[in-house]
C-alpha cells in the first residue's frame, strides 16, 4: 500500500529493538516500554485500575525477571504479536503503535 | 488472534484471496461474491468461493446445494465450476447456529486451513456483515489480496460500509474498491430510476481513496436466479446485471494483479 509506514527490518538489540522503517528512519524502544504498553484488552483494564501497593508477584513473574521476548510474530499485514518470557502473549502490537513506542536514533 | 492460533500462511496452491466484504446486511455481499465468483470462472479462472457466514450462510440456496455428510463428501462441493465451502454444507438450514465468537472464527480458520483449495487463481470470500471476529480472523490469519465493499446507494448504507473500509485499511488489508450494488433500475419505458439514490457508492470511494468498480444495476431476475440455484451471470451472461458483473471481474483481476498485500519482515531476535 503506497505512502504506509511498515518496518523493513526489527533486529533485537540490548534491551530493546531497533526498527528500520520504510521511509528511512530508524527507532529503539526497550522491551519494558513494550510490555509496559501491552494492548491486550486485560493489561489496558490493569493499567486503568489505581495502583495496588499489595499485589503480590506471581511466580511466574518473579522467574521470568526483567521483561524479554520468547517470540515475535507477524500478524497479519499491520501488527506483531509478541510472546514475553512470563507467558503473557495476547498483545497484539499495530505496526503504528510500535512507531508510536520508538524512539528515533541516528 | 488467540494464542495458539495458527500465523499467516499462504493457502497452499491459491493465488489470490479476496474478501468480498460490507459494513451493513442486506446490500448484496453475497449475490455479489456469487456471481463475482462466477464472471471470473467464465473468463477461465479457477475460482473457488468460501462463505465466511457463519450464521446465516448463501452459498448453498444461491448454488442449489443442502446439507451433505462430511464423512462421505468431501469437501469443497463443485457446482458451476466452483469450488465451494460453506456452513450451510453441514447445518441443517433450519436449525441455528448458536456460537460465541471464538467458535466463529475456529469455523472460519478451518475453512481456510483444512479445505483443499487449491490450485485456484482466486479465492472469493463472502463476510458477513460487520466488522467482528469473522473478519478480524481473516485479516489476521489469511493473505489476503484485497477486500472489495458492496455498498447500496443510501446513507444508511455508507455509513456501514464506511466503517468496513477503515477497518480494511486499519489492518492493511488493500481495499480493491467499491462496488455500489441497487443503483438503479431500467423500466419498461427505458427510463432510469434511481430508487435509493444516486452516486453514494462514488462519493464513498472518492472520500475514502479506493477506486469506485460500477454499478450493478437492479433486476428482479436477479435474486430468482439467486434463490434458484443459478446466479444471474450463468443463467443470464447477455443481461446488463451480468455485463456489469463480467466488467467488475475484469477490474477486479487486474488490480489483483498489482495490488498484493505487503507481508510484514520477521524479527531477529
């Protein structure tokens, strides 16, 4: 489709992703700025709640440490689907959205 | 997409996949898939077509086909040199199907994946109205060359069609363009009647910035051959319906043609 933003190449890197875009510009966005910004509809409702100073870490959570991707797929022609280290998957990430989460570097 | 589901293959042996799709009921979405399917059969494609509705399923009144038993016909069913799939294959038509969303688009996965479609050159498939998980599985989990809108010529019908295109281009599916159908009707005096109005079908396709693919115009033979058994395109191919459809599948090939939908690069993680 002529005149979209979409990702030529994500390569991991450090802590995060590097994205080079279509229209030459290059992003990084770390994984917990990610996982931070999951769109699945259970993390929106969890980031719309108060805070809740008790929740107790699940063990799965506490295992898995700092956020990292297992797995990232296509979804489609306009999204990727990220599977992260505690077992969480149902975030589907809009190619705008990831643009949108990224930082531009030289 | 659940977890789990499959990730987005081609189909094994088709080339193009096209969605024939609406925002709104009753329009025409699957007279339109029906005999858009069989204009391109008749310029010598190998065509298949896929009723995606899972509630309330056409293909089988529009092909003159019932029910028939999975363990001793398979499938896809051939009638009119398609190959054809639908819910109404299996369901008793006056029996309901009464499903929740996630078995909808299982159901439509399955379609997809299972059936032996191929070798085809195009793939027709009939959506039903909306933008809900029928469509949402499809964008996600099949390569799909483009959707084309059916829309009618009144407001009412715009504003549904409006919201499918956005979704279309939403998740970045090509719109192959809008096909305005019921525009008018020719009376015994030669006379056009533009009984729902006139020029939606354009100003939505100007608004929206997907080419506009005609006019279909109204004719009550249409939906006799529709519920006969034998669309109008077949029974009729020298009538102005069928002429405009015959036009309609030439465009649509050769937009096909230029227009695939970009696969997205995977990620070196």
């Amino acid at each position: 489709m002529p005149g979209v933003v979409r990702p030529v190449s994500l390569k991991r890197e450090g802590d995060g992703l590097k994205i080079e875009w279509n229209d030459g510009v290059t992003t990084f966005t770390t994984w917990r700025q990610l996982r931070a910004n999951c769109p699945c509809a259970s993390c929106i409702e969890d980031r719309a709640k108060p805070p809740d100073p008790f929740r107790v870490l699940t063990p799965q959570e506490v295992a898995a440490g700092a956020p990292e991707p297992v797995q990232m797929k296509p979804v489609g022609f306009y999204a990727y689907q990220i599977t992260w280290n505690d077992g969480h998957s149902t975030g589907i990430y809009p190619v705008d959205k990831l643009r949108q989460l990224s930082k531009e570097i030289q | 997409m659940n977890p789990g589901q499959p990730p987005k293959q081609p189909i094994p042996g088709v080339k193009h996949v096209i969605a024939v799709a609406s925002g709104k009921g009753g329009v025409g979405k699957s007279t339109v898939a029906a005999n858009l399917a069989l204009a391109l059969r008749m310029t010598g494609q190998a065509v298949g077509l896929m009723d995606a509705d899972i509630y309330g399923p056409s293909v089988p009144i529009m092909f003159g086909l019932g029910t028939v038993d999975p363990q001793t016909t398979p499938f896809p069913l051939h009638k009119h040199g398609l190959r054809l799939m639908s819910m109404g294959f299996m369901v008793d038509p006056n029996q309901a199907v009464i499903w929740r969303g996630p078995k909808v688009a299982q159901a439509v996965q399955a379609f997809l994946n299972q059936i032996p479609w191929g070798p085809l050159d195009y793939l027709i498939i009939d959506l039903p109205p909306g933008t809900g998980d029928a469509q949402l599985t499809l964008s996600q989990s099949a390569p799909l060359t483009g959707a084309v809108i059916v829309t009618t010529p009144q407001d009412v019908s715009l504003i549904d069609a409006r919201k499918g295109v956005r979704m279309f281009q939403e998740v970045r599916v090509p719109v192959l363009g809008v096909i305005e159908n019921m525009s008018y009707f020719v009376g015994d005096d030669g006379k056009r009647y533009d009984i729902f109005g006139a020029g939606g079908g354009q100003k939505l396709a100007a608004e929206v910035g997907v080419p506009f693919l005609g006019e279909l115009p109204i004719d009550p033979r249409v939906a006799q051959c529709g519920d006969s058994g034998e669309p109008i395109v077949r029974k009729y191919p020298d009538s102005p319906v069928a002429q405009a459809y015959l036009a309609l599948a030439s465009t649509v090939m050769a937009t096909a043609g230029q227009s695939p939908g970009e696969a997205l690069p995977e990620v070196q993680l």
